[in-house]
C-alpha cells in the first residue's frame, strides 16, 4: 500500500511517501525556530507558512518520486489548529482529485498511537499515554477501531509545563529536550512531588505554580538558583505522577501490552520508566516522536490499506 500523508496539526509541515511500512521520503519543515520569538506557536503565522511550506515540499517530492501510482492520500483531520488543519486539508483535497485518489482524514492522536507500529507489532487490547505539548491522555485500545479515552489533562499538557518551566528558567523553547539533558547530568533533585490519587484525572497547574513559585521566592531573596536541581525535581514529579497513573490503569484493564507516543515521548526519564512498567512496552523510535506526517501514513495503512 503506498500513500502520500500530510501532517499539518501544529507548527510543522511535514509530508511522507510511505509504502507497506517503510519511508521512502518525508519532508518536514519546522516553525519551531520562527515561533521561539513568541515563546510559543502564533496560530495566524503557522497556517501561513504551511500555505507555502506544502508547495515546497510537493516540488521537492516530485523532483525525486512519481506519486501517481500512490493507493491514497492521508492527511490529520484533528485535534489541531484550525487555520493549520485547513491547510493540509485544503492541500491533500487537491492531491487527491489530481490523481484522482482515495482521500482518508485521520486522528492525530491515533497517529502518535500507531508510531510504535514502524517498529513492533501491537498486541490488543493496549493502554496507550500520548504525552506533548497539546495533550496528555490515556487511551485504552481495545483493537484498531475501538479506542477509547481512559483518562485526559484537567488543564495543562506535559509538554506545556516542560514548555513554562524553561521559559521560567531562561531555558529557551521547547523546554523539554534541555530541561530532560539538565536533569540527567544533575545530582540533586529538589522536591516538587505532586499529591494526588492514582485515579484522579492528570492535572499539571498545581506543579507548574509550585515550581515557579519557588524560582520567584529564590531570585527575590537573592539567593542562587540550583537549575539542573530544580529541572531534574520537576521532571522526577511530573513523569513520576504520569507513570503512577499508568501502573493505576495497568492494574486496572490488564492489557496485554503498552503504547508510548507523542513529543514528549522523547524524554529519557519517562522512556527508561514506562520500559518497566509492562513486559510488552511499546516505545516509539525516537524520530517518529514528535509530529510527523509518517505516523499519519502508517495509522491509515492500518486502518484504510492492508497494515495490521
Ligand atoms: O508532539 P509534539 O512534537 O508537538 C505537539 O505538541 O503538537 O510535542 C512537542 C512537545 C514540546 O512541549 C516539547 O517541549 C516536548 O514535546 N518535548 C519533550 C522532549 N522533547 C520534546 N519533553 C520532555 N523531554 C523531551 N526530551
Ligand atoms: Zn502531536
């Protein structure tokens, strides 16, 4: 099954010529250098550059493929921005009434589930945490078709908070590759536990206001601030609280195996943790865990093609 798929959820445009679940190409082009001015994506800006991004990646891909023997277009649907969904809509319409394919929308979310697929077979039925800067879910995959939610962020995303934090510290944007770096280089750990019950739904804005809080009441005595102490104490309470839920729902639904994805899947901490949690832990490759229109490919063969 060979598809053409297009991701344009966020602030990168990336599209992928995929057949039976290798890449022959993916072109991405990231905003993430344009948007750090503003300390996070501006949704106007972001539709526009994917308006001309997909026009120079279609001319680059055509320069080197024949597309016209593709079985169908793919493209994400939602959750996303809007004016940033419309345009790979918008462009993957137009690719397939050229060719005169098949077009099938696809679920973000699914997608960051399904990364894991490039490299293992899932065994059903499945838990699955998505964890980025948009969202942090767990999901339970009864099969392909049936997934359903299990528990969502009450406020902010992993991601976000790795994203606030950094910015807080002067860290840059995205906060979680450096903040995930400091942390495993410090010996000390300042203590940001976050208190809750296992079952009670994720929610990040009490840790957020602990940790800043505390960098406020530092900086205004006047007293030096330990920042690797405090990356590696926020990142221990955020993922700890994250793979306490998980074990919570492991108990609970017994699932014969478990799914990482998302941007924040990345994070070293959270991969050697979740790894423990289950004999069959699924982790994606480390270049399917951001977006990437790839994973959108690989969840519509899946789906729509012959891909199991
Ligand atoms: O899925 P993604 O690429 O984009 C969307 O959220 O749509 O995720 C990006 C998020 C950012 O918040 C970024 O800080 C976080 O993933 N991230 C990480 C790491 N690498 C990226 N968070 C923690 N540790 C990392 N190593
Ligand atoms: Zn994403």
């Amino acid at each position: 099954m060979k598809i053409l798929s297009i991701e344009t959820s966020h602030d990168d445009t990336s599209v992928a010529l995929y057949k039976d679940k290798e890449i022959l190409k993916e072109i991405t082009l990231s905003q993430t250098e344009f948007h750090k001015q503003y300390g996070g994506t501006v949704p106007e800006y972001a539709s526009r550059h994917h308006a001309i991004s997909l026009g120079i990646i279609l001319d680059s891909l055509l320069k080197e493929f024949d597309i016209s023997d593709i079985d169908h277009v793919a493209y994400t649907e939602k959750p996303g921005l809007i004016g940033s969904l419309q345009m790979g809509r918008l462009f993957a319409f137009a690719v397939a009434l050229a060719l005169d394919k098949p077009i099938y929308p696809i679920n973000h979310m699914f997608a960051h589930i399904y990364s894991v697929a490039f490299t293992n077979d899932i065994i059903y039925p499945s838990l699955a945490l998505v964890v980025s800067g948009g969202h942090t879910q767990i999901w339970y995959v009864k099969d392909k078709y049936n997934i359903e939610i299990v528990n969502e962020t009450q406020d902010d995303a992993v991601g976000e908070v790795y994203d606030k934090v950094a910015r807080k510290l002067g860290l840059g944007f995205p906060g979680g590759p450096v903040i995930d770096k400091l942390a495993h280089e410090s010996a000390t750990s300042i203590d940001f536990k976050i208190l809750d019950r296992e079952d009670s739904p994720f929610s990040f804005s009490g840790l957020k206001t602990k940790v800043i809080d505390y960098i406020h009441n530092k900086k205004q005595k006047g007293e030096s601030l330990d920042i690797p102490g405090i990356c590696k104490g926020f990142q221990e309470a955020i993922i700890n609280n994250t793979i306490n839920k998980m074990k919570h729902y492991i108990n609970k639904y017994n699932p014969s195996s478990i799914i990482l994805g998302g941007g924040v899947s990345a994070n070293s901490y959270l991969r050697s943790e979740f790894k423990k949690l289950h004999e069959f832990a699924l982790i994606p490759d480390m270049k399917y865990t951001g977006d990437n229109a790839s994973m959108i490919a690989i969840r519509s063969d899946i789906i729509n093609g012959e891909g199991t």
